[in-house]
C-alpha cells in the first residue's frame, strides 16, 4: 500500500476517460430516443434496460467477481461493454434501430457493468489504507461528477457534427483507455480459503450472511434501500418537470442536469476533506437523508415562477447524494472482510435498486395519476421519515459511533 497514491493515479486517469465517454454515449441514446419518439414511457424502459440486468446478476456476479482476479475482471467487463457499445454504432450505421433491439444493447452493456463496478469497489480496500478509504470515495464521486457534468455538454456538441455511429465509437476509445491504464496496476486478490469446492448458492448464502452479521449494518442498509426507492424514480421525473411545470425547453434541461453534476462535484471535494477521514459516517448519512428530504418537499411547493430555486435545490440533492451513498459504500469496505467484498456488493446493488424497478414502471401513473408537485412531496416526506428513523435505531447509532477516528473498527 506504499504506492496507493501512484497506483490510484494511473487507475483515476482511465476511469476518467471511460466514465466520460460512457457518459456522452448515455446522454446521445436518451436524446436519440427523446426526439425519435417522445415518450417518457420509453425512456423509462430504457432506464429500466440498463438497470435489470445489473439488479438480476448482481446475485450471482460477486460470487465470481471474488473468485477470479479482480484486475482482468474489470479489463474484461469493460472490453465487453465497449463491444455492446460498437454493436450500437453499427446498428446505427445501418439505420436498424428498432426499440427492442436498442433495450437489448442496453441490457448488454449493463452485464459488463454488473462485472466491473463490484470488482472495482471490492478492490479499493485492497489497494489503500482504511483512513483514506472516503478521500478515495470522495475523487470517485469527483471524477464522475465531471462526467456528469462534461458528458451531455460534449454529447450535444459530437450529435450536431458527427452521427451516432461516431458518438457510440467514443465509448470503445474510452473503453480502451481504461484496459489499458489497468494494465499498469498491481491489484492484490484476497488471500482465498483452501479446499473449499466452489458452489455457487453457498458463496451467495456466504455474501449475504456477511451483508447482515452486523446488525446496525443490516438495518442501515433497509434504511438506503428505502432512499434509493423514493430518489430514484422521481430524478426521471426531473425532465418532465422542467418542461411541463416550469415550461422549459432543452436548455432548461440542459441546465438541470448540470446543476445536478454540479452539485455532486462538491460532494465530492466534502468526502475528500480530511475531516471526513474522523467524522461519524452515519450520523452524517441520517442528517443528509432529512436534508435531501426538505429539499424535495421544496421541489414540491415551488411555483411556476421558481424554476430558479429548482435548479438550485438539484444541486444541493446532488450534494446530499453523493455523501450519503458514497459513506454506505466506505462503510462496507471498512466493515466487510475483503474476501467477500465482491459479493457484498452486488448484492447490496441489486437488494437497493429492485425497488426502484416498480417506480420507474409507474412512472407516467405519478405524473399523470397524482400529479408531479405531489410526486416530489410524497418522497420528501418518505425521505426525511427514513433519515428521522434512523436517528434513533440503537444498532445504527452504534454502527456510527464505531466509525469515529482515523481508524475504522473493522
């Protein structure tokens, strides 16, 4: 670990690349499908493409990502992706664009990723010293935060001189950047158990019982997967939003979603502060969990005229997002034997992010059904109950006091 901080740079420079062409690709597909058909189902379904797949197979994908090495693992996630993401730019090439064809592309992309984000998470305790664990977590929010950022501004510029086949061929550079960066790197493996025959189902019951062991552990993570259920499903609803409340058009658009990259861009450099390092991460988690509450209750009361303080307060739930899902991630590296890491955490994505699936379905229902402003009401009020509840469950408050110091209680 004498090396983490070269090592870090040489990975932080291709994810860079990679993140930001993946970001220009996913701001192209969604614009291509916005002016092809106009229908916020269809974008809902293509969110939901790229989301199942990952929820499904994250059961199964940490069992080999912690059986395998973890280095090649993430080279070959990522070289698949860049495949599904030439197979795209051919079918556009050819002008074979039929919806389902687009969703099945997507779903494949979101295989490779189901691979490389638990491989890459799992690795960064492997790589570097515990204290420095949130720094770490706080340049990974960074680095996507500008791709967030970056992404559909340069996708807006690439789709008015190139065609889509060129946009998709961006990702396979990206891709191969990232490959190429990690082939730099040592990555250690953790120190696997001998004679033990691989079977799959009991190193799924292994990586679940290590998910629930602690308990404050476990009721935290019932605590996220109820925010992930509310945030979600209204950050589609943010479009819908800005055009038919606040009568915005694409540039309006255009400026939430920046101010939204924007926002976890300083939630990035907050984790990245040295009192972060000391700070008890839960206590953090439950106080931004309220605060991203209001902050959706304000969305939900604002007036036609506030389109203003929309944009700002999407930047403070930037803010609030980024800490609060980057301090659970830290968590579970401090907390969680590295042998099992992999596991932990597709797991812990797939248990957050099923729920969502129903809210996206019902997406056109909440806006059509109960009506957007109350849609936003609903999860502020849901939101701020969670993080309130929270506050006061023994086993969470003593998860969070066991995070106090430069050394997290492993």
């Amino acid at each position: 670990m004498s090396h983490w901080k070269r090592a870090f740079a040489i990975i932080w420079s291709g994810q860079l690349f990679s993140t930001l062409s993946s970001s220009v690709v996913g701001f192209a597909v969604v614009f291509w499908l916005s002016t092809k058909t106009g229908s916020p189902e269809v974008l809902a379904y293509a969110m939901i493409a790229t989301l199942l797949p990952f929820i499904v197979l994250g059961l199964f994908t940490g069992v080999y990502v912690d059986r395998w090495d973890r280095k090649w693992t993430m080279i070959l996630a990522d070289s698949f992706v860049a495949i599904c993401s030439a197979g795209l730019g051919i079918l556009f090439y050819l002008e074979i664009t039929p919806l389902w064809l687009i969703y099945l592309l997507l779903a494949l992309r979101s295989v490779g990723s189901a691979f490389h984000m638990p491989a890459m998470q799992a690795s960064v305790p492997l790589l570097a010293p515990e204290n420095e664990l949130m720094r770490i977590a706080g340049i990974n929010q960074m680095i996507q935060s500008i791709s967030n950022i970056a992404g559909p501004a340069l996708g807006a510029v690439l789709i008015s001189f190139f065609n889509m086949t060129w946009v998709m061929m961006l990702d396979v550079v990206g891709a191969a950047i990232a490959c190429t960066s990690l082939l730099f790197v040592h990555i250690p493996n953790p120190i696997k158990k001998e004679n033990v025959e691989p079977n799959v189902w009991i190193e799924i019951k292994e990586g679940v019982r290590h998910l629930f062991m602690n308990k404050g552990l476990a009721h935290l993570l019932i605590a996220v997967t109820g925010v992930t259920f509310f945030v979600v499903p209204i950050s589609a609803l943010y479009p819908l939003m800005t055009t038919s409340y606040f009568g915005g058009d694409a540039y309006q658009m255009g400026i939430v979603e920046t101010a939204w990259g924007i926002g976890m861009l300083i939630g990035g450099v907050i984790l990245s502060h040295k009192y972060m390092k000391t700070a008890n991460k839960v206590l953090c988690m439950n106080i931004v969990a309220i605060t991203l509450g209001i902050a959706f209750w304000l969305m939900g009361v604002l007036p036609v005229s506030g389109f203003v303080i929309f944009v700002i307060l999407t930047a403070v739930t930037g803010i609030q997002g980024s800490i609060y899902w980057s301090s659970f991630t830290v968590l579970l590296q401090t907390k969680i034997d590295p042998s099992a890491l992999g596991r932990v955490f597709s797991i812990y994505d797939s248990i957050s992010l099923l729920p969502t699936i129903p809210g996206l379905l019902a997406t056109g229902f909440i806006a059509e059904g109960i009506g957007l402003l109350n849609a936003f009401i609903l999860a502020g009020v849901s939101t701020l109950a969670i993080g309130v509840i929270a506050l006061f469950v023994p086993s969470i408050r003593e998860l969070g006091r066991s995070t106090k110091g430069n050394k997290e209680e492993v």
